[in-house]
C-alpha cells in the first residue's frame, strides 16, 4: 500500500487567504488539530491548531501571521509504513502527500489511518487470537502458519513485538477460526509457549457493537 492510495479528498488545504475563523470551523468540522497551508500546489507547511491558540481576531487571514510552520510530508510513492511512522512521531492527526515535484496532492487524515489500519490487522473479521512467546532465533512465520493451516484455518494478520532486556518476542497471530483450541493443542505439541488466546464463539455477544464504539472513540 502506497501513501497515494490513502488520500483523502474530503478535506481541503488552507490558504493563506483563509481567515482564522474558517480554519477553525474546518478544523471542527473534520475532527483534526492540523491542516496543510497551499499556495496554488506548492505546500507551504503544516498549521496546528496551536499555531492559532493567542490570536484573539479571528477574522485575519492566515497569511498575514508570524507562523514557524512544521514541514512534515511523504511522497506519493512512499510505503503507508512511513505515513504511521510520521503519524507517531509528530503526534500529527493529518499527513500531506506530495508528488516527485514536491507539489501538494492531498492529505491523510488520522480517520483514515484508523479505518486503514483495522483492516490491516483485520480486527472487524470473526476468528480467534493467539499470541505467542518465541526466542527471537526461532521466529518462523511459516512454521506458525503452517500449524495453523494444519486445522484448515489461515491466518489473517500478524505482528512481532520485541523487549529490549530479553531475547524472546511476542508473535500475535490473527485466524479465521474461532474455535482455536485444535491449533492451540498443536503449538503446544511443537514446543510454543503460548502467552493468551481470545476468541469468540458467542454470535450474539455485540463484539462489533463494541469495535464501532472503539473506533468512534479513536476519532474524536
């Protein structure tokens, strides 16, 4: 997945001649605490809504302020790995997306990543979760997904997360089955410790009642 993929073209840019006021009701309206600054295609620069916190007049326009504007920005051919790597640093709820000639494309709102990133991860699909404690020597994804196919099952998604004061990893592993005690039983025969397992086998049980809260409570 590429940044370009991920542009959203509900939200305009700012432009310099935009009064204070109007960026704050876009800022309201679209649930962000950042916008982009365009002049024609050329990207000026990023505007928080801290930037904006002093001014009392809100009828000035953008332009005429005495802005030190942040300059972040992927290029349109850049790995959607390095739009979440900005998101987190800058602590940014929009990503500008620029092409090879540095002109503004469009943005990437922190709505979208969300959306973008339950789907990697396959959060809303129904099946079972297992995580698992390997050393970092013997981390084989394919073995892993081998026992799970062993029980007719795939896995959906997958991560790693590594502690710096030890050499074992957690391996979380999304599957399409919710019944997992099959693969369960066969890690176990193969030598992995299994840290948690999760699933869900009550249908009625509100699961994405509860997932759809979650994500409204990620955009506000």
């Amino acid at each position: 997945m590429l940044a370009l993929e991920l542009i959203s073209n509900a939200i305009p840019p700012v432009h310099t001649s935009d009064s204070i006021q109007k960026v704050y009701d876009r800022m309201v309206e679209f649930r962000l605490r950042h916008l982009p600054i365009v002049n024609e295609e050329q990207f000026l620069g990023l505007l928080s809504e801290d930037d904006l916190i002093e001014e009392t007049d809100y009828t000035v326009s953008i332009g005429s302020l005495a802005l030190s504007l942040v300059n972040p920005y992927v290029l349109e051919e850049q790995h959607i790995y390095d739009v979440i790597r900005l998101f987190y640093e800058r602590q940014l709820t929009v990503v500008p997306v620029l092409n090879t000639k540095k002109e503004y494309m469009g943005l990437i709102s922190i709505n979208t990543m969300n959306e973008y990133f339950a789907k990697l991860t396959s959060v809303a699909d129904p099946g079972g979760i297992i995580v698992l404690e390997v050393d970092n020597k013997n981390n084989s994804l394919a073995h892993m997904s081998q026992v799970v196919e062993s029980d007719n099952a795939q896995v959906l998604s997958s991560y790693t997360r590594t502690f710096s004061d030890s050499t074992r990893m957690e391996v979380t592993l999304k599957v399409n089955k919710q019944d997992i005690s099959n693969i369960t039983a066969t890690f176990l025969r193969y030598g992995y410790d299994i840290k948690a397992t999760f699933n869900n086998t009550d249908h009625n049980d509100n699961s994405m009642d509860r997932f759809d809260s979650f994500m409204n409570y990620l955009n506000l």
